[in-house]
C-alpha cells in the first residue's frame, strides 16, 4: 500500500504544480494584455500632439524635436512610395498590396509574402493609409477602406 500511497501523492503534486502553470499563464496574459491596452493609449496621446503639431505648425518645446523626427520618417516614405510606383511602372504597374512589393505583370499574388498584386496607384500622403486589399490610400482616421471596405491595418 505504500506504493500507492507515493503515487498518490506523487499526482497531488504534479497536480498543484500543473494548476500553478496553468494560473501563472493566465496572469501572464493579463499582464499582456494590460500592457497592450497601455501601448494603445500611449500610442493614442502621441497621435493627438502630432495631429495637434500638424494643426497649429508648432507645439510644446519637448514635443516639437518628436514631431519633426516624424516629419522627416514622413518624408522618407513619401520618396519610398514614390521610388514603388516608378520601379511598379516599369516592371508593369503591379504592386503588393501587403508588403509594396513590384509583382510580375503575370501574377495575381506577391512571390514575398503572398498579398494581391493590385495595379499601382499614386503614392499615398504621409500619414495615411494604404488599404492592404486594393492598395488605395485612406485618409489615417478610417477604419476601413473608402474604396473597397476592406479593413485597414492600424488600431
């Protein structure tokens, strides 16, 4: 009997540690998604004194120097978009609609990362969006798509 009497407690505790992971793991998921939930709201303040910048040409002396690292990073995509659209129209005018990537004039889908080739538009503004389905530029307030409804990557 004292065999069984190890083997049970053997699964007792093999039983609390079990319980400790499975609680552990879920208090870590509420600390990711605690985490998360402040990413969002940072991300949410920082979008407000930008647009604020962006609004009024100025802003308070700590967030000018921030506002205008983003202006550059603006203009830098700006040219990349510019630079997409004239490699897209000399391979053929198609571009990802995922990743931006020129596609073969052949293809339906992006040899990269598998997104639908769309035909290249015109470089969106700094700050929008460009809808991950047909690959057209929303303004960077909308949830979805102007043209299609499909949903736009951000939130």
């Amino acid at each position: 009997m004292a065999i069984l009497d190890k083997i049970n407690d053997f699964a007792k505790n093999v039983g609390g540690m079990t319980g400790n992971v499975i609680e552990t793991s879920k208090l870590n998921s509420k600390i990711s998604a605690e985490q998360n939930e402040i990413n969002s709201l940072l991300k949410k303040i920082g979008e407000f004194y930008y647009n604020k910048y962006v609004e009024k040409g100025n802003a308070d002396k700590g967030i000018t120097e921030f506002c205008e690292k983003i202006d550059g990073h603006n203009k830098a995509i700006a040219g990349a978009k510019a630079e997409i659209a004239r490699v897209t129209k000399a391979a053929g005018g198609l571009v990802c609609s995922a990743c931006g990537r020129p596609g073969a004039a052949d293809k339906k889908f992006c040899g990269e990362c598998g997104g639908k080739l769309v035909t290249a538009a015109a470089p969106a503004a700094a700050g929008s969006l460009v809808c991950p389905a047909c690959g057209k530029p929303n303004a960077n307030d909308r949830k979805f798509c102007a043209e299609c409804g499909g949903k736009l990557k951000g939130d």
